[in-house]
C-alpha cells in the first residue's frame, strides 16, 4: 500500500496488519521554480522522442498481476537547456499469442499505470516515489495511441536521469503465472542493461533484466546471443513550455491517481 500527499513525504507499506491504526507521514517542502512572463509571442513548441521506442522490436514480455518494467533513460550531456517531459511512450502488443506460441483462450486485459521515478543514488534502482503524482492510469482495453499517454502538466527531465515505469493491474482472480494483456515490446541490447523489473506476487525486489532467472538457461542464452532484453519505452520532451492560456480560465489542477 502506498500513501502519498502533495505535502508529505510518500510512504509504502509492504503488509497491513489489524494493530496498524496510526501511520505519520514525514512532511516535505517543495520550491517552485522561478516564473518568468513575456509579451514576446513565443515559437512554435517541437517535441522530440527519447528512449527505445524506435528500436526493433525483437521479443516482447507478458504482463502480469503486480508486475512492474522500468526502462532508465539518462540526462543527455548536449542538451543546452533542461527539457520539459510532457508525455510517456510504450510499445505494447494486445495480440494474445505470445512468445511461446501458446494462445489464451480467455485473454485478461489489465489497467496499465505508467509512472516517471528517479533512481536511487546507491542501488540504481527505482525510487517508490513518484514524480507525477502516483502515475497515469490507462484503462484495461484501452489501447495506447502514437502520442503516448500525456502528462497533466510538464515536468523538467531530472539531471540524474529519470526511469520510466509500467505496471500492469488487475482486479480478477489470476494466477502468478497468468499472461495479462497487453505485453511490452522489447528489444535485444548488447550494451549496459538500463532495464529493470519487480516482481511484487513474489515477493521480490527491482533487479536488472540481465539477472532474470528465465534467462539463464541453455535455451534462452542461444536465443538471446548474450544480448539482454530491453523495454521499449519512452518519453516525448521539449526545450520549452507551452504557451501560456490567457483566456481568463483557471488551467484544471493536476489530479492525484494513487493505487
């Protein structure tokens, strides 16, 4: 369970019990950044994509119930000027043949939560804590557009580099083993493995893609060609903001979107 306010510090729990009545939350402190107003007409904003999503899809990686893949993408040295990330981007499959040629009669689809965390200074890891607000919730069925699925507002691209997660939720009764639709594209990597996944039905910690058990087999090594998976995610940025909205109307709040 994981608790979060805009003006506390984001807790997670692991179990619930019976005497757990109280929980104190750490407050926090946020400074805003300086606002500048300009009479100029600004230029038009071009976005760009950064990650894997141009890649070759080359495998791809079921979901499942409380399963979580986050694919670090790090700050880019040449940019002049810190961007502003305005939306995140995946490649998924809603077929429901996979990899091992099976077919799922009675296909699952799950709400996927897609969130933008930084990693941790001593693991590498993904933090608990989430930039947007708890994440971005896209339906179960609802398929995930060219676009990606935007931000309610733009946030800068942090300078440590910042993970872009994907977890995969359902309300039906499934078994750990059971493939939920849609499955995350992937591609094969020889370089330094910037995936990572959590497998939380099993109790299990972050580990990097290149430590994952299935992988370690005979099988597996022949096909792979020492090559690691790598998630097919991403994110669309830009050099500026958009333009200011001056007709009079309030700009709707941010919402929070907490599991």
């Amino acid at each position: 369970m994981r608790l979060s306010h805009i003006c506390y510090e984001t807790k997670s729990i692991a179990k619930v019990t019976v005497d757990l009545c109280t929980i104190f939350l750490v407050p926090k402190s946020i400074a805003l950044g300086e606002v500048a107003i300009s009479a100029k007409v600004p230029k038009r904003m071009k976005t760009t994509e950064v990650g894997l999503m141009k890649a070759k899809t080359q495998t791809k990686h079921k979901g499942a119930n409380g399963f979580e893949m986050g694919l670090f993408i790090p700050y880019d040295s040449i940019w002049t000027e810190t961007p502003y990330i305005h939306s995140i981007m995946a490649s998924l499959d809603y077929s429901t043949r996979y990899l091992v040629f099976t077919e799922i009669k009675k296909p699952i689809y799950a709400t996927l939560r897609f969130d933008l965390r930084l990693p941790d200074s001593k693991t590498g890891t993904p933090k608990d804590e989430s930039l947007i607000d708890g994440g971005v919730l896209l339906p179960a069925g609802q398929k995930l557009g060219k676009d990606g699925i935007s931000l309610s507002h733009p946030i800068p691209f942090p300078h440590t580099g910042v993970f872009v997660v994907v977890e995969w939720i359902t309300t039906a009764q499934v078994s750990e083993s059971c493939n939920l639709v849609p499955s995350l594209n992937m591609t094969l990597n020889v370089g330094d493995c910037k995936t990572w996944n959590k497998k939380t039905f099993r109790g299990q910690d972050w580990m990097q893609e290149q430590d994952e058990p299935a992988y370690q087999n005979e099988e597996a090594q022949v096909f792979y060609k020492g090559r690691t998976p790598t998630a097919k995610l991403g994110l669309k940025i830009s050099t500026a903001l958009p333009a200011p909205n001056f007709t009079g109307q309030t700009p709707p709040s941010p919402r929070f979107k907490d599991i």
